[in-house]
C-alpha cells in the first residue's frame, strides 16, 4: 500500500512539474517552431510566432496533466 502511495505521489509530483516549466521545456526544445497553424495567412508574423508558442505550450500543459491523472486516480482510491 505504502509503495502505490509513493508511486501516485510520484505521478502527482512529474506531471505538475511538466504542467508549471511548460513554457521553458517549449523554449528549450523549440516546440513553437514544430507546432502547425491551418490560418497563417490571416496573421501578421508577431500574433503568428505567439499563436504557436502558447499552442505548444497548451499542448504541453495537457501532456503533464495526463501524466497526473494516474497520480490523482490512485489517491483517490487509496485515501478513500
């Protein structure tokens, strides 16, 4: 039982990690660049370069809190 509760709170602690430094892992590792935009022609180039970063960083944002859920699932269960 110990070891599921360490292991949720492992869960909890990585995706809220990736969820709070999501604009530096988008800077790092140059996500924006990667991100599509279907309506380019529609933008000037600033709202285009802030379009992609905060899709990517979005994107990123949803990555870490998939990565919590099984944190948050376990402790529910666990301190039912």
């Amino acid at each position: 039982m110990n070891f599921l509760k360490i292991l949720a709170f492992l869960f909890l602690a990585a995706g809220f990690g990736i969820v709070f430094a999501a604009r530096t892992i988008v800077k790092k590792y140059h996500l924006d660049q990667k991100s599509k935009c279907d309506f380019e022609n529609e933008m000037t180039g600033e709202e285009l370069q802030q379009y992609k970063v905060n899709k990517a960083t979005v994107n990123v944002k949803m990555m870490g809190m998939l990565v919590a859920l099984p944190g948050l699932i376990l402790i529910v269960v666990l301190f039912k």
